[in-house]
C-alpha cells in the first residue's frame, strides 16, 4: 500500500472530532477521561522503573508512590464513572495457577 493509499483510507475511516464530540455523553466522557489518566499515569510509572532498572539509574522511590497514588486515584474515578466498586474489580481478579484454591 502506498503512503498516499494509506493516507486515503485513514481519512476515510477515521471517525471526525465533531461526530465524536456530537455522540459523546457525558458518562462516556467522564469515563474516557479517567481512562486516558490511567494510560498516562501508567506510562509514568513504567518511564519510572525502566530508568532504575533499564538505565541503572537510582530508583526514585518518591515518583514511584506517586505516580501509584496518581493510579489509584483514576482507577477509583473510572470505577465511579461506570458505578463499579473496588471489592467487585477484585472478584475478577485473575490471579496465577499457584494461587488457585
């Protein structure tokens, strides 16, 4: 596929920021915004361990506790939004053989 034909058909498929402002409700807005601090407080807490354990870099133990603080604080906001609780995230909680009852 050229760059031009691959240009083309992502034009075309992609869905327009008006459509998407249009359809959004504000449950699902509330939602995606509590998911996209996830994916970015992730990102952080893994730059974070990949300096200490990729680079060798002292492990900033600060940054650590605050980035899961950060974590923590989106994953409740993203259970609130979709009226879930904690203790209901943890009874799907997949856990490895060795801890199977």
């Amino acid at each position: 596929m050229s760059n031009f034909e691959h240009s083309t058909l992502v034009s075309d498929l992609k869905k327009s920021s008006k459509e998407i402002i249009n359809e959004l409700k504000p449950e699902q807005a509330d939602a995606l915004h509590m998911a996209v601090g996830i994916a970015g407080e992730a990102g952080e807490l893994l730059d974070a361990i990949k300096k200490w354990s990729i680079y060798q870099k002292p492990l900033d133990l600060e940054n650590v506790i605050e980035e899961l603080g950060d974590l923590e604080f989106y994953m409740e906001g993203l259970r609130q939004s979709l009226n879930l609780t904690r203790a209901v995230s943890y009874t799907h909680l997949t856990l490895p053989t060795i801890y199977s009852v």
